[in-house]
C-alpha cells in the first residue's frame, strides 16, 4: 500500500467529472435553443405553478434520519473487527454480540416508541 | 505501461502520473460505453418479460438502438426552468454519475488490471456509492418542482435506510476473507462465498436493488403520483445522464456481487490470462444483472411505509442476526483462519452452508406468517364491508 494508489483516486475524482460533463456541454452545442417563458415554466399538472416550492417537509424523514445516523456510525466500528476477527479469539465474538445487542435495544426502543411507524 | 514511458526518457514521478492518467480515462469510458450495451441487454429482456419483442428495428437485433437514442437525446433541447437554483440544478446530473464511475476504481478486472487495490476497498466502495443520494436531493432541491422535491425527500429516507441492511452484508465477505481489498477478497475465495452464505447474498440484492431504486422500491419516480420523480425538469443530455447513472449504478450492484460473493474474475486459466478474467467477471456479473431485472420486472411497487417497515423491522433485524451467525460458526468450525486451498474451504463452506439454509427456512416461515396474516386482516374488513355496501 503506497500513496500512488490514492494519487489514482484523487486522479479518478478529478477527471471522472469531465466524462459526464462532455456529453451535456456537447448537447448544450449541438441542441437548439429557443426559451419562451411558457416553455420554461415548472410542471404541475397543467396548472401554473402555486406558492413556494421549498416548503416545510414531514417531520418523519427527520427520525429516519437520525435512526440511520446511530446505525451508520455503529457500522463502521463492525469494519475494522471483522477484518480482524480471524486473528481475534473467541472473546471478540462475544464483545461484539454484546455491541450489536447495544444496536438491537436502541432499535428496539425506537419500534416501540413508533418512530418506524409511518404516520 | 510506466515502464514504456519512463523507456522514452521520463522521469518516474511523471510516467506513473501519465499511466494513472490514461487509467482513469480507460475505465471510466468503459463504464459509460458498457450503457450503451447494458441498456440494450436490459431493453431486450425488459420486452421478453412483458410478451414484446423490445427492440428489433436499428440494426442487428435492435443493436444499434441505444446508440440512434443517444444521438437523439444529444440533440434535445436542453430547457432550464424559471426559478432554478443554477448551479445545483446543473451539478446534479455530472454528481450522479461521477458517484457511480468512482465505484469502478477499485473493481478487479483480472488477476492484474484493477484501478487501484486499496485496502479498505469495501468501505471506499460504500462511501463513494452514498454519493449518489446527495445528487438526486441536489436534483429535488435545484429544480424549484414540488413533486421533485417530494420524490428527492422520499428517495433519501429509501436510500439512507437500505444503506444499513447492505453495508452489514458487505461486512461478511470482509469478515471471511480477513481483508477489505476488494482483490484479496476475490483472492480469498477458494469456493465462491454465495455457495457458503447465500442469505447474506439475498439480503445485499435486495438492498442493492432498492439503493438503485429499482424494481419494487422505484417509488422515487412513481409516475403514477410523482409524475417520474426527482428528474422530472431534466432534459436533453442532462436527463440522460441521470440515465446512465441509473443503469450504471444498477449494473455495478452486479459487478460488486459477482465480486464479493462470486469470485470476481476467478475462474479456469484466469491467472494466466488477464482478458480471461475479464470476461468471467462481465459474464458472472450479468449473471446477476439478470437476477435483478428479473426482479424488477416481476413485482409490483412498494408503497413508502411498506418499503421503510420491510426495512427497518424485518432487514436490519435480520441482517444484524446473519451477521452473528456467520461469525459464530465462523469461529467454532475449526482452522477458518489459514485457508489457502480449495480443500480447507470445503469443510467452512458446508457448514455455513447448512447454517444458512437452516436461517433461510426459519426467515421463510416467519415472512409467510405474517403474509397469512396480512390477507386475513384484508379479508375480515373486506366481509365486514360488504354488508354496509348492500344495505346501501
């Protein structure tokens, strides 16, 4: 593992923009372009379009949200024991059933207040 | 191909630059001309499906097809809509592929031709792929539509919450073969992993497939009620971009599945030769392509609060259960730890095997229970309705 193998990466994400990028400045070229101010107007049903778009959203995403925030930071404690678990003993494995039951009560806790219910 | 360049006189800083360079372009336009082919596999069978014959008409077995599609929508008008945020609603479509074609970098094509190994692959590979929801919030967000924004709020509570159940698959393979290299994990496997645990291969199509928001979960364009979503306001290459993006990320779910759990590129005579294992990889990942189109087109879609509880309730739960086991049965089954052969991985693998087919008959009966129960609920309020409905 040396640095050139990041250096590919950074090579990877600086240059894989241009790829997408090229076609749509092609089209930008190659299309026509004849804006009216009917044509541009936003879609919704036929109708013109009525008050504010960026409303206020469902509070229930919020909660998703946040279930998933306490998961995904937990997960990422899974990755480096798993790699290393054919060197651990069997004592990682009960440190572990003991982390994810942490991980169970909390999800547990949350079915039961109903925050997975969709309301 | 660093050694060529620094033969004509450049310096070794320069010709590894250089050869990365040329890398970087050689997958990435792979990826995008690999669409061109994949959406006239999937058109194809998509048509064999539902009793059509999908397309016949450019070319040799409709070949041609995607590419008279592409020169078509290059020359769309590309319309911006009053009240756009400009530089979200322009990024958007280049973010969505550019989270997709980033996968590609650690995906071993052979034994050699692989982007870059690196050594925390899988996580790389789950980090870069979150990418891809910013995008579609960023397309939601800059269009000033409300139904793209309703679909880009749906879509992030779908994709954050798949997020989960997938990453705790991709642990297993990671947990079996010690390494989250991508290429040590090919490596790794003596016996493909789908043989020794194929719950965890369920439970990765599945999130994969709602990751892609394909098949059941595509709520996220529902055009029935969100008249096709997050994109609706695209046009022109930037709506086809969002395309790509789609199939690709749908294609590369097959590629990271023929990897993790198939062995990659692994296969007779592919050490020697390179293009060999190329051509295993490709055809093992259609393998699953198929598998997931054939998914796509045989059910129906989910509504919102079926496909969050499916996940939360029944997936995570399940995925957290698989996870210990695999690693229990992983720790008692003796000498898991120096498997160099395919003669030790015969013992491991029939165990887990066993152990998994155990786990799927239990997980089946659980599902079908609760299907049971489902009709019966529907069923007495139906009966319960029906006389108040006559008395009318």
């Amino acid at each position: 593992m040396s640095l050139n193998e990041w250096i590919f990466i950074g090579l990877f994400f600086a240059l894989s923009w241009t790829l997408p990028a090229v076609p749509i400045v092609l089209g930008k070229i190659l299309a026509p372009r004849r804006p009216n101010p009917v044509k541009q107007q936003v879609y919704e049903c036929g109708v013109e379009t009525y008050g504010d778009t960026r409303v206020q959203f469902h509070a229930q995403y919020y909660v998703f949200a946040l279930v998933f925030l306490l998961f995904d930071v937990e997960l990422v404690f899974l990755f480096p024991w798993a790699v290393a678990y054919n060197q651990l003993g069997l004592f990682a494995l009960f440190e572990m059933a003991v982390f994810i039951f942490l991980l169970v009560v909390a999800l547990v806790y949350t079915w039961r207040k109903g925050a997975l219910t969709w309301a | 191909m660093t050694e060529l360049l620094q033969d004509i006189g450049l310096s070794h800083g320069l010709a590894v630059l250089i050869a990365k360079t040329v890398g970087v372009f050689v997958v990435g336009i792979f990826g995008l001309l690999w669409t061109l082919v994949g959406i006239w596999i999937e058109r194809k069978l998509a048509g064999r499906f539902q009793d059509r014959l999908g397309p016949n008409r450019v070319g040799p077995f409709g070949l041609i097809q995607t590419v008279a599609d592409t020169v078509k929508i290059l020359l769309k008008e590309d319309l911006m809509p009053t009240g756009v945020d400009r530089w979200v609603f322009n990024l958007a479509p280049i973010v969505s592929v550019v989270s997709v074609i980033l996968i590609w970098a650690v995906v071993p094509f052979s034994g050699s031709w692989i982007g870059t190994d690196l050594n925390i692959g899988v996580l790389y590979l789950v980090a870069v792929g979150a990418f891809g929801t910013v995008a579609i919030l960023m397309a939601g967000w800059g269009s000033n539509n409300k139904f793209a924004l309703l679909s880009a709020f749906r879509s992030v509570a779908q994709l954050i919450s798949y997020e989960v159940p997938m990453v705790l698959a991709l642990l297993v393979p990671v947990l079996l073969s010690g390494s989250m290299s991508t290429q040590t994990i090919v490596q790794e496997q003596h016996i493909m992993y789908l043989f020794a645990v194929p719950l965890t291969v369920l439970i990765f199509l599945t999130s994969g497939q709602a990751e892609t928001g394909r098949g059941p979960f595509d709520l996220l364009e529902a055009e029935s009620e969100l008249v096709s979503g997050f994109h609706i306001e695209y046009s022109g290459m930037k709506f086809g971009m969002f395309y790509v993006a789609e199939f690709l990320h749908a294609f590369t779910i097959g590629v990271l599945t023929a990897i993790l759990f198939m062995g990659g590129w692994r296969g007779p005579f592919a050490e020697d030769v390179p293009l060999l294992g190329f051509v295993y990889l490709m055809i093992k990942s259609l393998v699953a392509y198929v598998v997931l189109i054939w998914v796509r087109m045989t059910l129906p879609r989910l509504r919102i609060d079926q496909l969050l509880d499916f996940n939360w309730k029944f997936l995570v739960p399940l995925s957290l259960v698989n996870l210990l086991v695999v690693a229990f049965v992983w720790k008692v089954v003796p000498d898991t730890d120096q498997i160099s052969n395919l003669g030790d991985a015969i013992v491991p693998t029939l165990v887990l095997l066993v152990v998994n087919i155990a786990m799927i008959a239990v997980v089946g009966a659980i599902l079908r229970e609760r299907g049971r129960r489902e009709r019966q609920r529907i069923e007495a309020r139906m009966t319960a309705a029906k006389p108040a409905a006559a008395g009318d």
